[in-house]
C-alpha cells in the first residue's frame, strides 16, 4: 500500500513538473544540442558561404589553440578570487546583518543594491575609478601617499585583473550575503543558548554550529557564482575589452569574437560546448557534494 502511494505521488510530481522541464529543454537543451551539431562544421562567412563537416576538428584545433587555454586560465583566476572573497565578505555581512539592530530592514534593502544596479553601469562607473589620470583610486592613494605616481590600471596585466576582480565583488558580495542570510536566519537560536551554556565560546559556536548548518547555503552560493563568474562577460568587456593584451580576456569574451568578428560559427560553438561541458562537471560535483551532506545531517 505504501508502494503504491509513493508510486503515486512520484507520477503526480513528474507531471507538475513536466511544463517546468519542456521550457527548461526549450530554452537550454535545444540550443545545447544546436551548438554542438555545428562544432562539427567548419565555416567561416568571411571565407566560404557553405559549412563543410569536419567531425571533431574544431576540438583538435582547440586542445593546439594557445589562447583557448589562456582564456580558461584567465577565467579560472577570475572566478576562484572573485568566489572567495565573495564568500568571505558576504558571510560577514550575513553574520552582521542577522543581528537585531534598529533600522535593520533598512540596511538590508541598501544591502541589495548592488546587485541589483545593471553591470555595464557598474562596469562604466568602476572603469572611471580605475582611471589611471582621473580615477578616485589613483587619486586617494597619492593623496594618502601611498603611491608616487598613478598606476596605469587597466592598462597593465596584473593590475586589470585585480580591477575586473573588484568590481565584481562590490557588485555580487551582496547576493552571496543575502543567500547566506536566509540559512543564517534558519538556525534556531535554542543551538547557540544551548552551547553557551556548556561553556562554549562565540568562536566555537561558530565553527561547531553555524558554519556546518550553514554549509548547504554556502554550497549553493558557490555553484551560483562559480556558474555566474565562469561566464562573466559584460563587465571585462565595457571595463577592459579583454585587454590588455588577453591579460583579462576570458571564455565568454573570446566566444564573442570568434564568432561576430571573426565570423567563426563552428569554432565558436565548439568553444560554447566545451564550456557548457566544464559547468556541467563543478554542476554535478557540487550536487554530488551536497546530497553527501543531506545524507550526513540526517544520520546525525
């Protein structure tokens, strides 16, 4: 009899979200399925017309491609300093913004504001502060006299990285803390009486309670902003094009100029499925690595 009911209740849940998973493969599965059929075709419009199959050549052309692989690298180091700080930062806001303090609602919403402003504009504003003769940064810093001379930014390798880097995390720390908010917001309070009662420090209740029932939060913020961050676009491109010399080019931005300037469809969606393909794998750890905790929460 049991049986039967789950057997069910799964039938009822597939078909509630039959509509869901049809507007998820129209919209994601379709151009997926798309861009890999035309990975297998070579065809350039600024050269032939007509696209000639080439099987798996425009992968054999990537694993030889120098700036395919220094894209991935620029896009790794992006990503992976973009997420920790993220992390850090927005955790510490969670922690303060969980407190009870008046005008509490306020600051939340201030909180948010980042994140929701558009990102060229964040992009076109951080480009100015950067700005090696006129940016608040360069100014600040000989004021301070920190600096002799102003720093040229976004004009030298590592110091645009560093620049796209922060951009980022002044825009996007607020929704990592807003999502570590709500599992911070999930802890009873009961826990943390509990433990202090038997001695415990406020730096022990936090590695030994919120930091462990916190960890499925912050599990979904990393898949979030790693999905996010890998294939970040809009503001390399407004703050620095790429440049300079590649220094900040990544994945998204090299796609886009092989496929509008150069006008190299099949190289281009070769390039999109290999990056479709990386997400799918930190996807699938992270999922994996989140039903292991699931399954540990419920034996304890």
């Amino acid at each position: 009899m049991t049986s039967t009911i789950r057997s069910r209740e799964k039938r009822t849940g597939w078909l509630l979200l039959a509509p869901a998973l049809l507007i998820l493969a129209a919209v994601y599965a379709y151009p997926i399925a798309r861009s890999f059929w035309l990975s297998l075709f070579t065809q350039n419009l600024g050269t032939q017309l007509q696209p000639v199959f080439n099987g798996l050549g425009n992968y054999g052309r990537m694993a030889q491609d120098g700036r395919f692989w220094q894209t991935i690298s620029n896009t790794m180091v992006f990503t992976i300093s973009s997420l920790v700080l993220e992390l850090i930062l927005g955790l510490a806001i969670a922690l303060v913004l969980n407190q009870a303090f008046k005008g509490r609602g306020a600051v939340r919403t201030i909180a948010i504001l980042p994140w929701a402003l558009p990102t060229a504009l964040i992009a076109a504003t951080w480009a100015w502060i950067f700005n090696d003769q006129f940016g608040v940064v360069n100014d600040l810093l000989l004021r301070l006299g920190v600096i002799d001379t102003g720093i040229n930014w976004l004009g030298n390798p590592v110091p645009a990285m560093v620049s796209v880097v922060i951009a980022d995390v002044w825009k996007t720390t607020s929704f990592v803390a807003i999502l570590l908010l709500a599992g911070l917001q999930s802890i009873s309070g009961d826990l943390y009486e509990a433990h202090a009662m038997d001695g415990a420090t406020p730096w022990q209740s936090f590695r030994q309670i919120t930091l462990p029932m916190l960890m499925p939060q912050i599990l979904i913020a990393t898949l979030f902003r790693f999905a996010q961050a890998f294939g970040i676009f809009d503001l390399i491109q407004v703050m620095t094009g790429g440049g300079p010399g590649g220094a900040t080019e990544t994945v998204s931005i090299y796609v886009y100029a092989t496929v509008m300037r150069y006008l190299d469809f099949g190289y281009g969606a070769a390039l999109v499925v290999v990056t479709f393909l990386i997400l799918i794998a930190v996807v699938a750890l992270a999922a994996l690595f989140l039903s292991k905790l699931r399954s540990a929460a419920g034996e304890n």
